[in-house]
C-alpha cells in the first residue's frame, strides 16, 4: 500500500514537471521571442517618434526613456529566459556568463521603467491638478534630471546583485572514462547568506519595486481619472489645449493600468518568496513564477499599441513620418484626424483646403507642418505661428486662407456674403466618424 503510495507521488510529480515543463517552453520560449521582437521594434519607433521636434514636452522626454529602458528589459529577457528554452546548447554554455554578467543589467532595467512610470505620472498630476506650478516644475529640463537621478539610483539599488552569483567549474566523468570541464553559474557565500536575503528581498525589494510605487500610482491615477472627468463634464467650456492634456493623460494612465495588472503577479510571488524561500517551489508557484516574468515582458513591449491606441497627436506624427508615402492624401487625412470634415475650395483658380475637427466651441485646426489656430478663434495661441501673406477682401477684413494650407477654426470663414471674390465651397469630403 504505502510502494502503490510513493509510486503515485512520484508519476504525480512526473506529470507535474512534464507539464510545466511544456507551460514554461510555449510561455517563455515560443510566445515571449514573438512579443520581445514586436516590442524591440514597437520601442524603436517610439523613440523616432517621440524625438520629433513636434513632439518636444517634458512628458515625451520621460516616455523616451521608459522606450529605451524597456527596450534593455526586452534584451534581458531574451537572453536569460527565452534563449535557454530554445536552445540546449545556450543553456549550457553561454547561460552561466550572462547570469553573471548581464543579469544585473536587466535588474537595474527594470528598476528604471518602474520608477520612470512613477515620475511621468507625477509629473501628469501636476500639470492637471496643479496647472499654475506646471510652468516651473514640468520642464524638459527637470526631466532629463529625474531620468539620470532614477538610472543612478537603480545602479545603486541593484549593486549588490553583481556580488551575487559567480562562475564555478565542474567535471563529471561519462561512461568511457571521459572527464567534462563545464563552467556554471553559483551562489556566492553573500548572495546564499540569511541576512542579504532577509534584509534584500524581505525588505527593501517588495517596497522599492512593488508596494510603495504601485500604491502611488494607484492613488495619483485615481486624481488624475476625476480630473479628467471633471474636465469632460465642463466640455461647452473647454480649449483646444484643455483637450489636448485630457488625451495625454488618458494616454498615461492607460500606460499605468496596465503596467500595474502586469506587476500584480510579480508582487504576490516575490512577497511569497520573501517570506518562505522553499514555498514556492511547487508546481502552482513555478507556473505563477512564469507567468509573471513574461507579463513583465509584455508591459516592456506594449506601450508603442497603447500610445497608438490613445495618443492622438503620437498617431499624427507616427504616420506622417511612416506612411506618408504610401497612403494617399484623404486616407492620411481620414487617419490622422478621425471624424473631421475636409472642405476644398477654389479661389482664383486656386485650391484651399481646410480641414475641420469639432473641440468644443473651437473647431481645431491640422495642418502639414503645424497646428495653427485662426485669428477669428476665441481661443488665442501663446506662442503666434507664422501667419501668410494676408489677401485683402472687399469688405475689408484680412483673408488668412492661403494656397496648399491647413486651416480650421468654428467661425464662417468660408461664409461670407458679400464681395464677388468670396470662396464658394466646390465639394465636401465627410471622413467616417
């Protein structure tokens, strides 16, 4: 009875290791290297995106570096988790040196990323909730200072991880008397030690990379989603620009929820570690161990669909960088400016084109190059582009349509009634809403 016992165990146990075996080569092997090369190019094109000069703001520069970052985490993950489940050989001969060496790298990658997503949402916070304090706090300037003061404190957090595992050479001898040198990655006697595991990852892990970022992201997006509701409830009274930093910050807090669903696993696991090192080493903890290193994988390469997804302006500039070429002028148009009205008119013989997109009392305008806004709009720019030569009309006001330009504003510009030379529209394009 008790051998019909222990054999059941160990088919149970064989089973088990079969299985999440088959769980971990298909999770961390075959679907992580499709997501890692989508989310390398995904964070290439953020970064050209981004570094536009239409796209210079303090938010774009913090999302930069969560782009490059993320892109470093990919990296890690590839060669310390897919690789080896790919290739035996990998695992064998080349695992052991990147364990040692580039592990550390990887840490200090994602140590960066969660702690960038904390500062571009505090920096959101205060630009909605703070407007006034905006213009001295939310620089470029002041980003590029908090990026490098997070990189060097995730170099400094993660320095003990290079001192915790080492190169070891082992031999074993085959059946034909055969010795095998191979070199394997081990413990050190201060990555083993009660106290760095107690003091590491029982306490300042958990609160530095889970707890305390987590719950501050929690509670600044909870600020950040009534104001925006807020804002949407006063919408008869809302600007161009008021609009604008609504779409931005749904942007990032949708960059943040799912940042904070892809770190939930993560929290529970290395909580269980820290207190029990030899709980987790069942099969239910293993499988959950796997399914949080490749949803970390997946928030490092999703973001790029999330800014297309939400990010009005980052898909403008996105495809009038990338598709321009490809797509004719009224997809690009249709693309670009979702539920807009185009409307073409002749004057003198030649076109003018004005492109019409409802916000509120301001109709805004998109242009090739830039957004302008009319001199006719309630809503003045602060910094004035540069106007065209100014066509004198019959009754006297000064005509800012110019030849193979973009304009819109919610004012009849294109209907007057008097003078012989006023603009008479020759057709209308309606983009499906």
């Amino acid at each position: 009875m008790v051998d019909s016992i222990e054999t059941a165990n160990i088919t149970q146990e064989r089973m088990d290791e079969i299985l999440f075996g088959n769980i971990k080569y298909y999770i961390e092997g075959i679907v992580a290297i499709v997501v890692i090369i989508l989310g390398l190019i995904g964070n290439f094109l953020t970064v050209i995106v981004l570094t536009r000069p239409t796209m210079h703001s303090s938010t774009n520069i913090f999302l930069t570096g969560l782009a490059i970052w993320d892109m470093i985490v990919l990296c890690g993950t590839l060669v310390l988790i897919t690789l080896p489940e790919l290739s035996k050989v990998y695992f064998l001969e080349v695992l052991p040196y990147i364990v040692v060496y580039i592990y550390p790298i990887a840490l200090i990658a994602q140590t960066s990323t969660v702690w960038i997503t904390v500062s571009f949402t505090v920096e959101r916070y205060i630009a909605v909730c703070h407007p006034l304090r905006a213009t001295s706090m939310c620089t470029t300037a002041r980003a590029r200072v908090v990026i490098a003061v997070v990189s060097v404190c995730a170099v400094m957090f993660n320095l003990c991880r290079w001192f915790e595992y080492e190169l070891v050479t082992t031999h074993e001898i085959t059946s034909d008397n055969t010795t095998i040198y191979r070199t394997i990655f081990s413990k050190t006697d201060f990555g083993d030690s009660d106290i760095f595991k107690k003091i590491f990852y029982l306490y300042f892990y958990p609160f530095v990379m889970l707890i305390v970022p987590l719950s501050l992201l929690a509670i600044l997006n909870t600020f950040l989603v009534h104001a925006v509701k807020r804002s949407r409830k006063q919408q008869i009274t809302m600007n161009v620009r008021q609009s604008r930093e609504n779409n931005v910050t749904l942007m990032l807090v949708s960059v943040v929820v799912v940042f904070m669903i892809c770190q939930v696993p993560a929290l529970v696991y290395n909580i269980a570690y820290s207190i029990n090192e030899m709980s987790v080493e069942t099969f239910g903890w293993r499988v959950l161990s796997s399914i949080r290193n490749f949803l970390v994988t997946f928030n490092s390469a999703i973001n790029f669909i999330l800014y297309c997804a939400f990010g009005q302006k980052f898909r403008v500039i996105f495809i009038r960088t990338f598709c321009r070429r490809i797509l004719r002028e009224n997809d690009f148009n249709s693309l670009s400016c979702p539920g807009t009205t185009r409307i073409v008119t002749k004057l003198d013989n030649k076109k003018y084109k004005t492109m019409l997109m409802k916000q509120g009392n301001c109709l805004e305008l998109s242009s090739t190059h830039q957004t302008h806004l009319s001199r006719y709009s309630p809503y003045n720019s602060r910094t004035p582009s540069p106007q065209p030569p100014a066509r004198r009309m019959r009754n006297g006001l000064g005509h800012d349509l110019h030849p193979e330009s973009d304009y819109s504003c919610n004012t009849h510009l294109l209907a007057g009634t008097t003078g012989s030379r006023t603009p008479t529209p020759t057709y209308t394009d309606q983009s499906p809403q």
